[in-house]
C-alpha cells in the first residue's frame, strides 16, 4: 500500500470549501439582487398606482364640473324662456304675470342680476315700490358695476319718497358709467328729479 497523501487530501477539501463558499455567496448575492429588484418594482408599482388614483381622481373632478356647466346651461335655457314670457307680459302691461315669470326664471338662474332688475322694473310700474326696491338692490348686489340695477333704483326710490338715497344712487350710477348723465337727460321718468337742485348739479358737471 502506498502512504496517503495528506497535503493533496487538505488542498483539494480546501478548493471544494472554497467553492461551497463561493457558491453560497453567488446565491445570497442573487437574493440580495433578487430583494432589491423586488424593492423597486414594488416602488415602481406604488407610483404607478399612485398616479393612477391621481388621474381617477382628476376624471370624476371634470366630470363634476362639466355635468354642472351642463346643467347650468340647460337651466340658462329653460329661464331665457320664462324671461321672454315676462318682456312680453310687460310689453301688455300685464306686469303681475311679468314678475311671476321672471320668478319662474330666477328659480331656474338665481344669480342673474338682468332677471332682478327687469322684475323690479315691473314691480315699480305696478307701483310696488319696496319690491321693486328689494328687487334692484339683489341686482346691484349680484353685480356692484350694474348701472341699469342703480339707474332703476334711484326711479324706485324716488317714487317711494326716498329723496336722498336717490340722489346717492344717481351718484353712485354716473361715477361708474358718466355716459348715463345724457340718458337721465333724456328720460322723461327723471323729469321730476332733474328739478331737484342736487341732481342738476350732478347731470350738468
């Protein structure tokens, strides 16, 4: 029998240990690989997810918008009817159907100053001079640059013996739109206030 070989005995383990290792190493390197691969497509995924729900989220707010613009524009239309049928009751003189329907559109278009001022202007031909005056002043509220809401007014508040808040409201109307001193000028239903000193003096300046 010939003696054992010790020395190659331990050199060839020590390669086959070493290889263990290295194969070991390779493999928790994988996982390691594999875990942080996983990491980001669960990232990746979030994200994607994320802008996902942004986007829904963006879709039901237009869609929202786009069904109230909808049916704002089909109220706009159902109230321009009512307006037409209030203008011709006025041009009747029928003016308690008039305001009845410019009601009926301001159901349908509550914030129209337009729609206030032509029911207080058949309110003030009916001679009733507190509603017209309401009316008037919901008009000018809707809208602060309104000027046919003031030119209204100051007749309505005049005719309901409101002599200085008529004047203040002439005011109010010519520093906003001066142009509108010619059309008082011109309107018969300020005959009566143009001979007040005070408003005069404010249509000639």
């Amino acid at each position: 029998m010939g003696e054992i070989d010790y020395n190659k005995i331990r050199q060839k383990s020590r390669r086959s240990a070493i290889l263990s290792l290295l194969g070991i190493l390779i493999f928790i390197s994988s996982l390691v690989y594999a875990s942080i691969s996983l990491n980001k497509n669960e990232k990746v995924i979030e994200r994607q997810k994320y802008e996902v729900d942004s986007l829904l989220t963006i879709k039901e707010s237009i869609t929202d918008t786009l069904n109230q613009i909808i049916s704002q524009l089909e109220n706009t239309r159902r109230a321009t009817r009512f307006i037409t049928m209030g203008i011709n009751h006025f041009h009747n003189r029928d003016y308690s159907k008039a305001v009845e329907a410019y009601n009926l559109a301001l159901e349908l278009d509550s914030l129209n100053p337009v729609v206030y001022d032509y029911k207080g202007y058949s309110l003030y031909r009916n001679k009733l001079y507190n509603e017209a005056i309401n009316s008037f002043e919901k008009a000018i509220e809707l809208d602060p640059s309104y000027t046919w809401g003031y030119y209204d007014l100051s007749l309505a508040l005049w005719a309901n013996g409101n002599q200085e808040e008529a004047i203040k409201t002439i005011e109010i109307l010519v520093s906003i739109e001066p142009d509108f001193k010619n059309i008082i000028k011109n309107d018969g239903q300020f005959s009566k206030m143009m001979q007040h000193s005070e408003i005069k003096e404010i249509i000639n300046n």
